[in-house]
C-alpha cells in the first residue's frame, strides 16, 4: 500500500502563513495524481487542490484558489502546500491523498495534520 504521512500544521494568525508537507512512501501507476482536502468540525471533507506527478496540473477550489500553492519534487516523493493570508474559515484537519486521476477521487489518506487560524 501507498503510505503517506502530513506535517507542518499548527497555530497562526490571521493573514499568516502555513506550508504543509505530504511524504508518499512510492509513486505507482495507480497513483498518478495527489491531492489536499480538509475538514472542519460538523462539516463534510471538502477539495482544496491537486497536482498530477507528470505534468505538474494543478487544481485548486474557489475559496483557496490565489492564496494556496501546490506544488511537488519527483525526485524526494513530495507533495507541499503552501497556504498564504490563512482565514479562520481555513481551520481545519488537513489530508493528503492520493489517486489515480482528479475525477477517480483518493484511494490512500494520510493521517491528517491540524491547521488552526486564530483571529
């Protein structure tokens, strides 16, 4: 199985900075795109960006889409996001995945790493 492990979460204020980390244990055929989506409390996982391994496509959601960045190094396995002018609405546990393509949706989750913005 694809083992993949989140860091870099905590405690910001608003208008602040976060980048988090996805370490992927390997790259297979079946898992050619990953992806950040989070969850807030009483509130279903929701999308917040992809990135194909290949090409370097990204996707993102409205309500992220200019302050967040994702990005990923091939050769370490990597997935990152960086997430810039944080909101308190972007309080949540966030998780990496991993997929075969955007529309298959995740087939492997990481742990989920806590993102909390103060105001």
């Amino acid at each position: 199985q694809v083992q993949l492990r989140e860091s870099g979460g905590g405690l910001v204020q608003a208008g602040g900075s976060l980048r988090l980390s996805c370490a992927a244990s390997e790259r297979t055929f079946n898992t050619n795109a990953m992806g950040w989506f989070r969850q807030a409390p009483g509130k279903e996982r929701e999308f917040v960006a992809t990135i194909y391994w290949s090409t370097g496509t990204t996707s993102y959601a409205d309500s992220v889409k200019g302050r967040f960045t994702i990005s990923r190094d091939n050769a370490k396995n990597m997935v990152y996001l960086q997430m810039n002018s944080l909101k308190p609405e972007d309080t949540a546990v966030y998780y990496c995945a991993a997929m075969r393509t955007a529309i298959a949706g995740p087939s492997y989750w990481g742990q989920g790493t806590q993102v909390t913005v103060s105001s």
